[in-house]
C-alpha cells in the first residue's frame, strides 16, 4: 500500500495547503488533516473519503451522533472528540459573527447558526433568539424539548425571558427530527399565538425557522408571520 509520503508533494495534502491555502483543499483533504493518520490498509485520504461517504458528506459526519461515529473503523474516542470539538468551534465562530454588528438582519448567517445549533439533535428542541433593538444576538435558548404540540405554555414562557432580558425583537426556530422541514398546522398555531402575545408587550416577532434535513424554511419569506 503506498502511504501519503509516497505521493508527489503537490498531492499531499499539508504541503498543498501550504502551498495553495487551506480553501484548495477537498473535504476529504481536510478531514485527512484532521485525522493525521489512516487504518490498517489505507492512506488517509482514502480513508477520510470512505468516511464522508459512509456519512454523506462532511455535514453529516459532524452531525452525527456520537454511538454512529464509534462504530466507524479507526474513529476511537479520541478522534470522535475531535470531531465534536470541530462541530462546537463552527458553531460559536458563527456564534460570535452574528454577535457583531448587525448579524441578525442577514437571513444566510441566521440560516447557517440554527442550522448548526439544530439540525444535529435527536429529538424536536424549540428555540427562542433574544435580540437587542438593533437586532443582535442578546442570547440563545433553547426552551422546550419534545413536540411542538405541547403549546399552551409557550406564551408565558417566552414573554418571562423577553422581560428578563429586555429583548426588543424574537427569533423563533424548532427543528422537525423526521427531516421534513416544512411547517406543520401545530407549527402555525404557535406562532400565531406567540405573535400576539409578544405584540402586546411590544416585541417584534421577525421569523420562525424550522430546521429539517434539506434547505431551513422561513416563516418570514413564506409569508406567514
């Protein structure tokens, strides 16, 4: 089996990202990085390709929940940690971008945040994102875990974290675990009823995204806040 010194250095991956940059790099390229060193009768590279097959891509491996990445060949403890640690570096980096300046009026980064924050849970998890009156991130909560049809409690629930943060604007966002993302009746019902809730104290409701397997879907563009 030839390894990846063996290679012409123009195809190894560190040494093409130090010549080219770290964006000329394939996924498979990064993740061999990342990984440093393939298994028993495999290189690296082609080792970090299987992965990303076996997971769909490199979303899906940093996604996936930790019992699925252990049971890959060669993904030890170790390395299912440094996975993770990656996924949790992503998600606060777009964490702090939204924090600065006005983050919160680009739908792309909103998208691209709760995407990140969601799509990886393994059952419904309902959201709310506090904003100051310039519409930055004040904090991240994530309220009810379960169905969205438990709604009754959801008003209050909300309203008590707007006043105690003197939020000036809502985000909401749940994620559908069954990877369909488009809204439910439940799902309308909800907001409808936290739109007038938040109206009375004066907060705006700027959108509700549900976050499923394929593209997030925003109430605000559906027009249906």
């Amino acid at each position: 089996m030839s390894t990846v010194k063996s290679w012409p250095a123009h195809e190894r991956p560190r040494e093409k990202m130090t010549e080219m940059g770290v964006a000329a790099l394939s996924d498979a390229e990064l993740l061999a990085i990342l990984l440093g060193t393939g298994v028993r009768g495999k290189d690296v590279v082609t080792y970090a390709r299987e992965l990303l097959q076996a997971f769909e891509g490199i979303g899906g491996m940093l996604a996936a929940p930790t019992q699925e990445l252990l049971q890959q060949p060669g993904l030890g403890p170790a390395r299912v940690m440094q996975l993770q640690v990656v996924m949790e570096i992503s998600r606060r980096y777009l964490a702090w971008q939204l924090r600065r300046d006005e983050g919160f009026t680009q739908p792309a980064m909103v998208r691209d945040y709760l995407t990140a924050q969601l799509r990886h849970q393994q059952r419904e998890v309902f959201v709310v994102l506090l904003l100051d009156s310039q519409h930055r991130l004040l904090k991240y909560v994530e309220l009810f875990h379960g169905t969205i049809n438990a709604a009754p409690v959801y008003p209050r629930e909300i309203i008590k974290l707007v006043m105690q943060h003197n939020a000036a604007a809502v985000i909401l966002a749940h994620n559908h675990p069954s990877g369909v993302a488009e809204p439910s009746n439940a799902d309308q019902r909800v907001t409808d009823r936290l739109k007038k809730a938040l109206t009375m104290i004066d907060v705006a409701l700027l959108d509700h995204f549900v976050i499923g397997s394929g593209e997030p879907v925003s109430f605000a563009e559906r027009g249906l806040l």
